[in-house]
C-alpha cells in the first residue's frame, strides 16, 4: 500500500531540507506545494499569477486552487508508491480534503513528523537561506552553505534568495502560520499519527529524529 507523509511545521523548520533525505530513503515522491506555485509563476500559468499576489503578501492561497492543485500532482503515476507532502495541509479545509481523497484510495495519512522550532530561530534561518531554482535544493549561509558561494552543489546552479523571504514577508508568514495551520497539531495529534521533533538542532540530528519517527510507522 503506498504511503502518505506529511511535513508540518512553521516556515524555516526545516521541511524542505529535510524532505530531501526522507523521500530518498523511503522511495517517496517529495510534492511541495510552495514549490508548486513557484514552477507555475516561473511558467507564468494563470495559477502562478494568481498565487503570486497572495506568496508575496505572505498570506495563504485560497484553498479551492491549492487542493485542486495537489490533489492533481499526487494522483499522478509517479505518486503510486506514496508521497511526502511538504507545506501541505496548511488549514483545516485543506487536511479534510486530503483525508477524503486518500480514502477514496484506499489509504490515509500515515504519519505527520511536526518540526517543532521558535519563531526567532526561524527568522535567522529564512533570511540567510539561499535556494537552487533548477533543483530545489535548499542552503543556509551559515548552517548549511554550498561548497562555493552562491553555486549549487547538485548542478552547479546559481543559487536565488526567495522574494518572500524579506523580514516584513517572515514575520507575515509566522503570524499566518500560528493562525490557520498551528490548529493542525490537535488535528493530527487527535488522529494519533503526529510525531514531533524537536527542530533545533542540527540538520543532521534532526533527520535521525524524523527517521526514527517515520520508521514506526511507514
Ligand atoms: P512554502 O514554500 O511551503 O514555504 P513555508 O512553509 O513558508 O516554508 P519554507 O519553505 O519557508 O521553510 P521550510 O520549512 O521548507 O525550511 P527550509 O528547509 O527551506 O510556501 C510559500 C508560500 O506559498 C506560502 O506563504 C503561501 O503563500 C503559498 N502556499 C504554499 N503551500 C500552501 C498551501 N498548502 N495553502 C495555501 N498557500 C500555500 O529551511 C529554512 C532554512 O533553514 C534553510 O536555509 C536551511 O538550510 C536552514 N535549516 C534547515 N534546518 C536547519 C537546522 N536544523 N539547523 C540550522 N539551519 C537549518
Ligand atoms: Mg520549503
């Protein structure tokens, strides 16, 4: 049966980076629904135009488009043997609706590591971190720079700073979050599939945590 993971926590807890190590080693398709928008406003798609105008505020994108969205990237082919959601469910609507199509599957969701981490933290982690637009792979100039500054180490990229993660856009974002998505730890945590770790630590160690976590259940 495949398996379905969700990745919780505010922005900068580190659910990119880690998602990276986990759908490697569980097989899964990593599906960010940031990174969603992202490849829809670098295609300039209506979607993308749309989304922009709500990213750049900080605020969500409505929950019609963003479940229309992901409900149609994990029912593809190469979502069969499960995925790893990234930044998805961010609302209660959103969480409903995922249940409900993973139960028209025959499936649900297995586990939901939650990456637990202050919020000064997570403004020092945002404003230093630098992205691969080509591959997605994520950097922090301080906590995980790339071999060569401003160079991907995957592909040789150049590396980009996300528009939205200007200081005003962050504290937006962590405000946004506490509101509409932090409900979501009861959600998960009454359906008895929530895992936290403590996001704090290093990049590695966290990734033991969540490995650890996920193994008890997938
Ligand atoms: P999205 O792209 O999902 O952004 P986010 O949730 O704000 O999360 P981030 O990507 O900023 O953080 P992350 O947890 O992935 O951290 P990362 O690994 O990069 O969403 C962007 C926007 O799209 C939203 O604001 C919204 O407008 C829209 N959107 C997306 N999904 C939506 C939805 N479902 N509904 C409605 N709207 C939606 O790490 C951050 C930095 O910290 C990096 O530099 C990294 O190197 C560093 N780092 C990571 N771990 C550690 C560690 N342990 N120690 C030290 N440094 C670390
Ligand atoms: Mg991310």
């Amino acid at each position: 049966m495949a398996t379905y993971i969700v990745l919780l926590g505010p922005p900068g807890a580190g659910k990119g980076t880690q998602a990276q190590i986990i759908a490697k080693e569980f097989g899964l398709m990593h599906v960010s629904s940031g990174d969603l928008f992202r490849e829809n406003l670098k295609n300039q798609t209506e979607l993308g135009k749309l989304a922009k105008g709500f990213m750049d505020r900080g605020e969500l994108v409505p929950d019609d488009v963003t479940i229309a969205m992901v409900k149609d990237r994990i029912s593809r082919l190469d979502c069969e043997k499960g995925v790893l959601l990234d930044g998805f469910p961010r609302t209660p609507a959103q969480a409903e609706a995922l249940g409900e199509m993973l139960k028209g599957l025959g499936s649900k969701v297995d586990c939901v590591p939650y990456i637990s981490v202050p919020a000064e933290v997570l403004i020092e982690r945002l404003s230093g971190r630098w992205t691969c637009p080509a591959c997605g792979r994520v950097y922090h100039e301080k906590f995980n720079p790339p071999t060569q500054a401003g160079v991907c180490d995957a592909d040789g990229g150049a590396l980009i700073q996300r528009d939205d993660d200007k200081s005003e856009t962050v504290e937006r974002r962590i405000r946004v979050y506490g509101e509409q998505t932090a409900p979501l730890i009861a959600y998960y945590r009454n359906l008895g599939v929530l895992a936290e770790v403590d996001g704090t630590q290093s990049i590695e160690e966290v990734g033991k945590l969540m490995l650890a976590a996920i193994r008890k259940v997938a």
